[in-house]
C-alpha cells in the first residue's frame, strides 16, 4: 500500500494505531510512525502487533524505533476517558499521535477508524496493521508501550494482576473486581467496573462519589471535567 502512495507522490506516509481499546483498566495509548522506504523500511519480524508474542514485540519495537524516520506514542489517562467517551478519545488519540511527528508525513493511514482534523490527505484502512507496514510499526509502539505501563501497574495494584492480562476482561480479572472492586486504574463507564463498584460498595459502605461522566462528543463549557480534556503527556516523539 505504501508504494502505491509513493508512486503517486506521497513520500513521507504515516501509520496511526492504538492499544486498549477495549481494556476495562489502563490507559489508552496511540501510536504513529513513518518508516523509510526501500530495504531499510522492511523491518525484520514487523507483523500486527496481537499477532507477536510479548518478546518478539520488544525486538520489533526496538528494531522500528531505530528505523523510523518519525515516531510518536501519546497515553491518555483513565480520567480522560472516561470524562470524554472512549470514541470521541480515541480518535483524538490518533490525531495527537499524528500531529506530535516531526517531519510531519505527506499521507496517513490508520487502522480501521478515520481520523479527522488532519492537516494531511488520509485513510482509513480495514484491518491496516496487516496490509500496511507503517500501520503494523505503529500498532507495536502502542502496544509495547501500554503492556509496559500495565506492568508498572501492576507494582502498585498487585490484587489484580494487571501484568498478565494487561487491563483486558478476563476470569482472573473479574474474580479480582468482584472481590476488591476497582481501582483509580479502572474505567468506570465499562458495565462490569461499574457493577463491581456497586456490588463493593454494598458490602463495605458508602465510597465517594464516581468521576462525572459525559456522553460520546464534546464537554460541555463549564463543565469541571474540563481540564481532563488538556493535552495528556507524550510518551515520546522523534
């Protein structure tokens, strides 16, 4: 697909991804990467980042950030999504990713979800981390780059086991919910965070009040969850 792109023009193209979407605790983490052309783009073991077993991950993490030419990784904190809804972050998570490259690319692709707001021509591509290297690059920057913070996590809320299954839904990790309840790590607009919230409270008396939460699309002006909207920290940029 990138050559296609270069062959018409496009020489700097950009993938966009991201890790956690569907996890239940965590941050949210995007990725963007441009990856040169010709034999020194072709990184060695570079597939879709669920398709890598977690030390393959970390060599094709390490071989992609020596060869990019611009990568980005930008976290967005559990407060943000849960403030602003998991689409409308998301995508605004690409957009940050994108928009933190420098040199900025001529032409973006991102993996199944079209990013507004781009300065550049893009597209969105189904199933892109497996048809487009950029994309595949990208998804691994995320995804080595959230299972490490789950991992640091993991130090400090070791009751739920956050290293192994990463913030994902899982026995174990529902067993852990039902018997602790959440954490500040967890992402009270998911049913089942908020059902071991409840159940939790039930059995040991009244918590504080939960973090506001506004539907999918813009915070209303005035709103006190405003200031979750601010640009989250980058990770990284080159």
């Amino acid at each position: 697909m990138e050559r296609s792109l270069r062959r018409r023009g496009f020489a700097a193209i950009a993938g966009t991804d991201e890790a956690g979407r569907g996890a239940c605790a965590g941050p949210l983490v995007a990725a963007a990467c441009v990856l040169p052309a010709g034999r020194r783009g072709k990184v060695p073991g570079l597939a879709d980042s669920k398709l890598l077993n977690p030390a393959t991950r970390e060599e094709v993490y390490a071989e992609v950030v020596d060869r990019a030419v611009a990568w980005s990784v930008v976290s967005i904190p559990v407060g943000e999504l849960d403030a602003r809804g998991m689409h409308v972050t998301n995508i605004e998570a690409l957009r940050r990713a994108v928009r933190a490259l420098e040199p900025g690319p001529d032409y973006v692709l991102s993996d199944g979800f079209p990013v507004s707001g781009l300065s550049q021509p893009s597209l969105a591509v189904w199933k892109g981390d497996r048809v487009a290297a950029c994309v595949a690059a990208a998804s691994v920057l995320a995804k080595v780059t959230r299972d490490r913070v789950m991992v640091e996590l993991d130090g400090r809320f070791p009751e739920y086991g956050f290293a192994e299954h990463k913030g994902y839904i899982t026995d174990v990790h529902s067993a852990a919910l039902d018997r602790h309840g959440p954490c500040g790590e967890h992402r009270m607009r998911f049913v089942n965070v908020a059902r071991a919230r409840a159940a939790h409270a039930a059995r040991t008396g009244p918590v504080s009040a939960p973090v506001a939460m506004h539907d999918d699309g813009a915070v209303p002006p005035g709103s006190p969850v405003a200031a979750l909207t601010s640009p989250a920290p980058m990770e990284h940029a080159r």
